[in-house]
C-alpha cells in the first residue's frame, strides 16, 4: 500500500513539470514575486469522514460476541460515516526559485458529529435507539505541493500529498433507548463525557494523537481556491475495534 502511494505521488508530481513550465514561460501574471515566494491562506472545509474497523476482538472463546455486535449494526441501516467541518491556516513556502515546488505547513481545527437512529417492532414490543456524538480535534498538515500555471489566464491548478498529526481534544457520545410493551414506554440514557478519558471509559478509551496522509488537488482563480482532497489514517482512533477513519475533504479558501 505504502510503495503505491508513493508511486501515485511521485507520477502526480513528474506528470505536472513539463506542462508548469510551458505555462511560466508562456504567462507572466502567475509568475510574480509573491507566487514565487510562498503566499498564507486561510479556509474552511467540509469532512465526509468514512470508518472502517473490526469487532472481532470482542469474540469471547466460548461466544462471538463481536459477531453478533456486527450483525446487529448492519441490519440496522445505521450510517457509518461522521460529518465534520474545519477552519484553518495555511503557509506556502519555496522550496527552489526555479520550480513552482512548494512546501505547506498549516494548522486547523475540526468539529465533527454523529446523529442516526433506528428503531424495530416485534408482536408485543418496539424498540427504538438513538446515537449521537461529537468530536474537537486539532490537524497540522503538512504537504509537498506544484503550482501549475495555465497559460494567458489567471487560474493554476495545484497537485499536492502530505501527512496529517492529529490531536483529539474532546469527544462525547451518548445512546438513548425506548422500549414500548403493553403500552408502557421504559427510557434509557447511557452517556460518556469524553471518550478519551481513561476513567470515563473505564479503561477502554480512544486514542488522542493520530497520524494519516492525503492527497489531492487545488483550483487556483487569483487569491481564491478550491480544492477536494482524501485522506486515510495511518494509526488507529480505537485499538479495541482496530477503527481508523478515511477523510474525504471539500475546501474553500483565500490567499494573501
């Protein structure tokens, strides 16, 4: 996996020479000394964050407890995908003053949360289940990144791949329940302050550092971008159920 990603970022990054040179010789309002230096940006960005993960771990010897779990989440239709939003930071600097070869370092926090419910019905009863959760997390990406200029225009399209540090903050969760029998509703509230305190988790806590990587691409008008961008972790966020996220990232911003 690792020799394909960098075989995917070195062929993205050889693809791009030729044609950002054609352009730098051919346009002059893309080569200024503020490009050729380094520019900062600021943004916000939309996370459509994927898990993937494995409840094999909770088979006991005797009973697939993990099993069943997995049987029991996949027949409830629940989503398995969180939604987040980030504002960050970004800071571009040359790398050579021949080449539009950048390095970018930035710093961003992101929020993210969870909220789906299901419910079932049998002859006598129904159940009903409602899961929520949220998440503060602070990102420092850092990304090798082309600046490819199109020629007699104002527009550049920019390839990049980087590494992700991750800290998680804070992160509660909690799990409501209703059963219906003979036309009593019995409630249940089940909640954790913050899923990556030891004590609140008894022991079983998620992790606070992560690492990943990314890779993708900006559209460049003057001092405006967007760009789209994914991403997978590199360390797990539980140890208990092997879970890691996969980060697929919409981005607007401006530069100065």
């Amino acid at each position: 996996m690792k020799i394909k990603f960098l075989a995917l970022v070195a062929a993205m990054m050889i693809s791009t020479t030729s044609f950002a040179q054609f352009s730098q010789s051919k346009s002059s309002s893309n080569s200024s000394n503020e490009i050729s230096k380094g520019w900062n940006s600021l943004y916000v960005q939309y996370n459509s964050i994927g898990t993937s993960y494995s409840l094999s771990s909770f088979n006991d010897r005797n009973e697939d407890y993990g099993d069943e779990y997995q049987k029991a989440i996949d027949n409830s239709g629940l989503s398995e995908k969180l939604n987040a939003f980030s504002i960050g930071y970004n800071r571009a600097i040359n790398l050579t003053p021949s080449t539009p070869l950048y390095l970018e370092i930035g710093a961003a926090l992101q929020y993210a949360f969870y909220s789906d419910d299901y419910s079932e019905d049998y002859d006598y009863s129904n159940y009903y289940y409602k899961f929520t959760g949220s998440m503060l997390t602070a990102k420092v990406p850092v990304s090798l990144l082309y600046h490819v200029a199109i020629p007699n225009s104002d527009f550049a399209i920019e390839p990049f791949a980087g590494i992700d540090f991750k800290y998680n903050i804070i992160g509660t969760a909690k799990a409501k329940s209703e059963e219906t029998y003979n036309n009593k509703t019995y409630k249940d509230e089940e909640k954790i302050d913050n899923i990556f305190d030891k004590k609140d988790c008894d022991g079983h806590q998620a992790n606070r550092f992560q690492a990943g990587w990314h890779v993708g691409a900006n559209f460049v008008y003057k001092k405006a971008f967007i760009g789209i961008s994914y991403g997978q972790d590199f360390s797990k966020f539980h140890d208990d159920i092997d879970l890691k996220f996969n980060t697929l990232s919409a981005t607007l911003g401006c530069r100065f």
